[in-house]
C-alpha cells in the first residue's frame, strides 16, 4: 500500500477531495484538503475522480472504485455497509438503518455513524433521512444534501420514465 493522496475534483457541490493510496478509496471530504492536487497521483485515484463526475452528471448510480474505511467502530462499519445497500435515488430513516444493522434504539447513534462516514458520496450517507422524511444532519451541510438527493431523484425518474 503506497501513501494517501488526495486529489480534489470541482463538482456541482463545490469543491470535493478524495483520498486514495493506490489500492483504494480512503477518504473524501467536503472541500479542499490542505495537501490536494488538481491532478491525480494514481490510476485508482483518476479512476475515482471518472466515477464521481459520471455520478454528478447523472450517468453513473452505482460506484464501483474499491473503498475501505480507514478507521470506525464495528457499529459504525455497520452502518456504512447498510448505506451502500441503499438504491439509488431511494432513502432510509436513521430508525430503518439502526433497524437493519440489529440496534432498533438506535437512530441516534446511525447520526453519529453517518457524521463519522469517511467517505461520503461514494458512501452515500445522504440517503439517510429523518422519522417522516425529514431533511436533518449532514456533515457536507443541507444544502449539498439536497442537491445530492434531488440530482438521484431527478435520474432515478428519468430512468423510470424512460
């Protein structure tokens, strides 16, 4: 394993950092990591970066660039697991992902789960949502949120209708 790299990307949610180090997707972070550059240092990361603007562009619905979590809890991985399990373009309350991973109390700690998700968008913990639908907590800020969430819904439609 080489050493972390990041690489920024401009997107529709501004400025979007990755973390690879050759053999995976490590990191992503809302902004500009301190250390990013504009090019990618490996194939992985150029890979990544290909994946994400497809994504933002509509054309991809499904990552597939390796991904492992550098650190977190066994819930915590849990709880991330279960998000990649949510489709496309659908959402689940934190009560139906505490569900899932075997803790029914505990929507509060699936919250803490998705603010310590360390690789967001690929790990797609916006599609979690509040009892009712209700747009709550995001590390990226609720406004990036939304626009995640109505870019899937718009796809998934369009898919649907098409």
């Amino acid at each position: 394993m080489g050493g972390m790299r990041w690489t920024v990307l401009d997107s529709p949610i501004g400025e979007f950092s990755v973390a690879t180090d050759g053999e995976a997707v490590r990191g992503a972070h809302f902004g500009r990591v301190e250390s990013a550059t504009d090019r990618p240092g490996d194939e992985l990361a150029a890979r990544a970066l290909a994946e994400l603007r497809a994504y933002f562009a509509g054309e991809l619905i499904e990552f597939t660039v390796p991904v492992v979590a550098p650190r977190g809890s066994e819930f915590e991985r849990a709880v991330w697991r279960e998000m990649t399990l949510i489709p496309y373009g659908e959402t689940r309350t934190y009560g139906e992902v505490a569900k899932a991973v075997g803790d029914p109390g505990g929507a509060r700690a699936v919250g803490v789960a998705c603010n310590r998700n360390p690789v967001p968008v690929i790990v797609p913990c916006h599609r979690i949502v509040g009892a009712g639908g209700k747009l709550v907590g995001f590390g990226g800020g609720l406004p990036r949120k939304v626009t995640l969430l109505e870019l899937e819904a718009g796809v998934a439609l369009r898919r649907a209708w098409s």
